[in-house]
C-alpha cells in the first residue's frame, strides 16, 4: 500500500476520506463507531505530518483524563453548568485521541507489539481514573457511608475491568454473532443486544450528562453493573458450551487424542 502522501491531489474532504480507509482497524461501533473514531480519524488526520507519535497521542488521552478528574473532583455536588460541559468534551476528546494512536500507527505503517502493548496499558490506567473519579463523585454527592460507599465501588470497578478485557478479546471471549447462530442458543442470542454496554463512547457520553444528576448517575451505574455482569456469564456459557462441543468433535476425529 502506497503511503497517503503519495496519494494525487485530492480534494480536503476526499483525502479525509481516503486516510479514514487507509488508517482505519474496521472497529467502533454505535457511539464509539459514529463519534470518536471518526473524531479519532480526523485527529490523527492533523497530526500525520507532524512529529507526533502515536504513543504521545495516547499519552494525552492520559492528560485529558487526569485534568478532567481533577475538575470533576474540585467541583461541588451537583457540577455546575461550566463543569458539567467540560466533564462531557474532555471524555470524549480524552477517547477520541485513544482511537486517534492506532489510526496514526497504521496510517504511518508503524503499528508494533510495543505500541500496543503501551496503548492497553494506558487503557487500564485512563479507565482506573474514570471509575475513580465517578465513584467518588457519587459517595460525595449521596453521602454514602462506608459499606455502601466500598459495594459501590468495587461493582462498578469490577464490572468496568470486565469490559475492559471483553473489549480487548470480543470475538474469544463474548463470541461472535456468528457464535449465536444455532438451534441451542437462541435464547442466549439475546445477550449479543446488549453489546452496546461495551461500547466505551457509549457509556462515556452518557455518565458525562448524568452527573448534573448524582441519584441518576448512580442508578446508572449500577444498572450498566448488572447488565454487563450477567451478559457477560450469559456470553461464557453459550461459548463455554461451544468449547465442549468443538472439543468432543476434536476427540472423534482422532480417538488417540489424550
């Protein structure tokens, strides 16, 4: 593949276009699909002829999510309108720029185990200070006490962790839509529906509106708690079952298997 600079003159809006095809993974869907990766793409788009690199991008994604927190954390209960529109730019900015690395890495055809090795570590890092931020926010603004206060956080941590690693092995994990196409697992079928509660842009836009209402924030949170918990086990058991039938149609193909 030809890189993009040597591409004929195009016209601002086609070679937009042409980078998106030639930067783009194929992933994103819903919020993050129609919002950041394409803020990711235009993002990355800027920055190609720069000296900017894609672990730098990643790493301001970090800065945008530590200065959003500390906004967040000096702001009264509930934010006031200023914060409140910031809490909600600096979120999706924050994740545009972490679809913004991989684009740039694959549109300067410099994508490396190290690069994304350093990219889901910052991942595991930006989603810590989230789910901190959050819930703190929510045990200030509701006056929780301390069990409350420690149930609250460690579903909403956990079950963040869970959607973190879900997104990273999707297809081994939660299976593929493909996976649910069978006789034995239509019921189960239905937990691919709730694939939008692993849409991170999703869930960021929708916690940044709600925390101009902290009761509405919480509820929220529990719920998306909950849900992906159970889609989750939903998920394993149909993939589970899927395992134990592959791995009996193995053993007759070749009884001398141990």
């Amino acid at each position: 593949m030809k890189p993009l600079t040597a591409a004929p003159r195009l016209g601002r809006l086609e070679r937009l276009r042409a980078f998106d095809r030639e930067s783009s993974s194929g992933s994103g869907r819903f919020w993050t699909g129609r919002v950041n990766q394409p803020l990711g793409m235009l993002i990355s788009f800027v920055l190609m002829p720069t000296a900017a690199t894609p672990n730098l991008v990643s790493l301001a994604g970090l800065v945008v999510h530590i200065v959003a927190a500390l906004v967040l954390a000096l702001s009264p209960t509930p934010v006031g309108l200023p914060a409140w529109i910031f809490m909600i730019v600096a979120w999706q900015l924050a994740f545009s720029l972490d679809c913004a690395d991989g684009k740039l890495a694959r549109a300067r055809h410099r994508a490396s185990r190290f690069g994304a090795f350093f990219d889901q570590m910052m991942d595991v890092i930006t989603h810590g200070i989230l789910y901190t931020t959050l819930s703190l926010y929510v045990i200030r603004a509701l006056g929780f006490g301390a069990v409350p206060a420690v149930l609250f956080t460690a579903l909403v941590f956990g079950t963040g962790y869970v959607q973190l690693y879900a997104a990273w092995g999707r297809n081994a994990i939660l299976g593929t839509e493909a996976a649910v196409r069978g006789p034995r697992s239509r019921w189960l079928a239905i937990a691919m529906h709730g694939e939008v509660l692993l849409d991170y842009g999703t869930f960021l836009i929708a916690v940044g509106i709600l925390i101009i209402a902290p009761v509405a924030l919480a509820a929220f949170l529990v719920f998306i708690s909950v849900s992906l918990a159970l889609a989750t086990i939903a998920q394993l058991g149909l993939n589970w079952h899927r395992y134990l039938v592959d791995a009996a149609a193995r053993d007759n193909e070749d009884p001398g298997r141990s």
